[in-house]
C-alpha cells in the first residue's frame, strides 16, 4: 500500500471509502497529531504522499478553502509530524483537483 501511494496525490472520500481516506486512516495510528489537524481544519479533501529516505511528507488539500498544509516527518524530528501552511492552492491546481473530485474516475494526479 505505501508503494502505491508514493508520490501520489490521493482523493479523501469517506463514502464510498477511497484509497485516499483509507490511507489517512491508517496514518492516523502512527501519527496522532493527523487527529489535532483533522479536528482543526477538518477532513481534507486530498492527501498527497512523497518523501525520500530521511523524510516523509504529507500534503493535505483544502479546496473549499483554497489552501493546502505540509507536514514531515524524518530522523531528526523524532516521529512526531510537523505542520507548515496554510499554503494558497493555484487556480491551476484548483481546477486539477476539484476536476478530478467530481470524476475521480477520471484520471491519476501525480507529482
């Protein structure tokens, strides 16, 4: 599961349960701070995953607010996630993106 989501940006859908939501969730058992950030900013509405050896890094999209938030987390972190954003999502990647979650049928988002 973690190969198919490398360097993919992930539709959340709780119903029917995506590959994205699915993915969260079990995220969420690792990393709790995921918990903090959902009861904040709420569900996204996508999750990008990519990383290299040292780090691994979150991205979760916003589209009804327009804004996407960043976290990572690598060695010398020591496990716990850290926050960055709200970064401004661009009319392009809006369109992209609000694109595919009317028709995720449609196509894959990668990096």
């Amino acid at each position: 599961m973690d190969s198919a989501a490398q360097d993919q940006i992930m539709l959340v859908r709780r119903e029917p349960a995506s590959f994205g939501y699915r993915r969260l969730e079990a995220h969420l058992r690792t990393y709790p701070e995921i918990n903090h950030f959902i009861a904040q900013h709420g569900l996204p509405d996508f999750l990008a995953e990519t990383g290299n050896r040292e780090r691994r890094y979150f991205i979760f999209y916003n589209l009804r607010e327009r804004e996407a938030f960043v976290s990572r987390v690598g060695a010398e972190i020591r496990g716990a996630l850290e926050f960055a954003g709200p970064y401004p999502i661009t009319p392009k990647e809006f369109r992209l993106l609000d694109g595919f979650r009317r028709n995720p049928s449609k196509r894959k988002i990668k990096f």
